[in-house]
C-alpha cells in the first residue's frame, strides 16, 4: 500500500527492539556451529552429542532472524499529519490504532515511555514504550513531539 503523503510523516520502526533478537540469533547459529564442529570427536568421546542436536539451535536462530528483520524493517510508531499511529508486533493489518491528534490534550515524554493524555487533567490517556525505538531515534521522537506540543516536557 503507497503512502500518499510519506514526506509528511516520521516512521519509528522497532530496530531497539530488534537488537536483542539479532545478538540470540548469533548465539544460537554459533550453538549449532558447535555441534558440528564436535562431531569428528564423537568416534572417541560417545557422550558427545550427535551433530542433528545442531538442528534445534538452527530452528531456533531462523525464526530469530526472521523476528529481527521483522523489527528492524516494520513501523512501531508512525507520527503523520492525521495522528499517532501504533502498530503491534503480530498483525499489525488488523491490531493498528490510530490516535488522531485531535483526542490528544497533551503528550510527554519521561523515564522511556511516551505518555499521550486525552483531557487537561490527565486522567485518561494511553503509555507507550519507548524501549523497542533505538535510541538515536527517541531523541528525534521527543523533538517531534515537543514540536507538537510547545509545552510537553
């Protein structure tokens, strides 16, 4: 589907998310390298694992990896001229919520989680996580979201 406006828009995707995904799916591709690499051994030590044992961690890596790209190219949260948009891990097609601009009284930003308030005393609103935005960017999410409310901290 082809955005008609991207240019106006701020796409925050989950690549902090993502990191922690991409460092078990090395550890998990270098647990099934071991099982290869021990299987010359076998013939004089039997209580070596057999080398198919490899194939667990490799499974596992596969659907890692797969879960890290799926972070690292997929939106978490999309600032555009209508609202926030916020898009969960698993099917996003169906579980995405739009918060137009207009329901939002206020916003902050404070101990990593973004805080948008729906009235002026803040007694209804919604808190989102920050932890799956790199870091980098959060400092670009702060600023767009100061830019829109002069007085959120």
């Amino acid at each position: 589907m082809a955005v008609a406006q991207a240019h106006k828009e701020l796409r925050f995707t989950r690549a902090g998310q993502a990191t922690g995904f991409w460092l078990a799916a090395a550890v998990l591709v270098m647990t099934a390298l071991v099982f290869v690499l021990v299987a010359p051994y076998r013939a004089e030590h039997a209580e070596l694992p057999h080398p198919a044992w490899g194939l667990v961690p490799l499974g596992l890596a596969t659907l890692t990896i797969r879960l890290a790209v799926r972070c690292t190219r997929h939106a978490y949260l999309i600032l555009s001229p209508i609202g926030v948009e916020i898009f969960p891990l698993f099917r996003p097609d169906s579980g995405m919520q739009l918060i137009a601009w207009a329901q939002i009284d206020s916003a902050e930003i404070a101990a990593g989680r973004l805080t948008l308030h729906y009235n002026l005393e803040k007694t209804a609103g919604l808190h989102l996580s920050l932890r799956p935005i790199a870091r980098l960017q959060r400092d670009l999410l702060t600023k767009a979201i100061q830019g829109r409310f002069p007085s959120s901290a």
